[in-house]
C-alpha cells in the first residue's frame, strides 16, 4: 500500500473567511485524494470539527466569529479534538504569532500567499 493509498479518504477541515481560498484548497485537497469539509469562521470551525472528527484542521489566524487561536484552544480543550493536528494558513508573519501558534500546539504554520508544494509535503506527513 502506498502513502498516498493511505491517505486517500482523509477528512480535512478547512477554517478561513476567504471563500475563494477555501475553494481553491478544497480543489487542491480533493484532487489529492482527500474529503474536505469547510468553515468561514472561528465557531463554525469548532462545531464541525466536534461533529465530523477531521483528521487534519486548517485554520487561518483572524475570522468573524473567533478565530484560530480561539478555535485551536477550544478544539485542545475537547476530548474529540484534542488529538486533532492543526496547520496555521494565515496573511500574518510575525513571530509572535508563529511562537502562539507553536505553543497552542500547531502541526505548521503556513503564510498566504503561500508554497503549495510545501504546504501539501506538510498536510501529508502531518496525516501519516
């Protein structure tokens, strides 16, 4: 069995207000082989990860309704997501978030526009 047989039907959440880039992620992941559910917000983020158990959450940093430092701290807190890896996609690069990021316990860290080849090496070892 290969890596990518492995990873095929993987359940990716993917957290941002941007419609169109969660579109164009949602593309990108599906063609890769995995399922994608989507949030445009902070709270929205935290009840679909509660409800559909995602095996990778993609969260960007600043969203209506709570955003992804918010998010994570919840979904750390909960017994159906503490587990749950988390990778940062946002427009801020600044250390101080990098480091808030890492300390909440992110898998990565990701700034917009960003590398798709490292962003996808990234949701790829963060999957197996």
């Amino acid at each position: 069995m290969t890596d990518e047989t492995v990873q095929a039907g993987k359940l990716i959440l993917v957290a941002d207000d941007d419609k169109d880039l969660v579109t164009a992620l949602t593309i990108r992941l599906r063609a890769a082989g995995y399922r994608v559910a989507c949030a445009y917000d902070g709270d929205e983020a935290h009840r679909t990860a509660i409800e559909q158990r995602p095996d990778l959450i993609i969260l960007d940093i600043r969203m209506p309704a709570g955003g992804g430092f918010s998010a994570i701290d919840r979904l750390k807190h909960s017994a159906a997501t503490r587990n749950t890896p988390v990778v940062f996609l946002t427009a801020f690069d600044d250390e101080e978030m990098r480091e808030q990021a890492k300390n909440l316990g992110s898998a990565g860290y990701f700034r917009k526009p960003f590398n798709d080849t490292e962003f996808m090496d990234t949701v790829t070892k963060v999957l197996q």
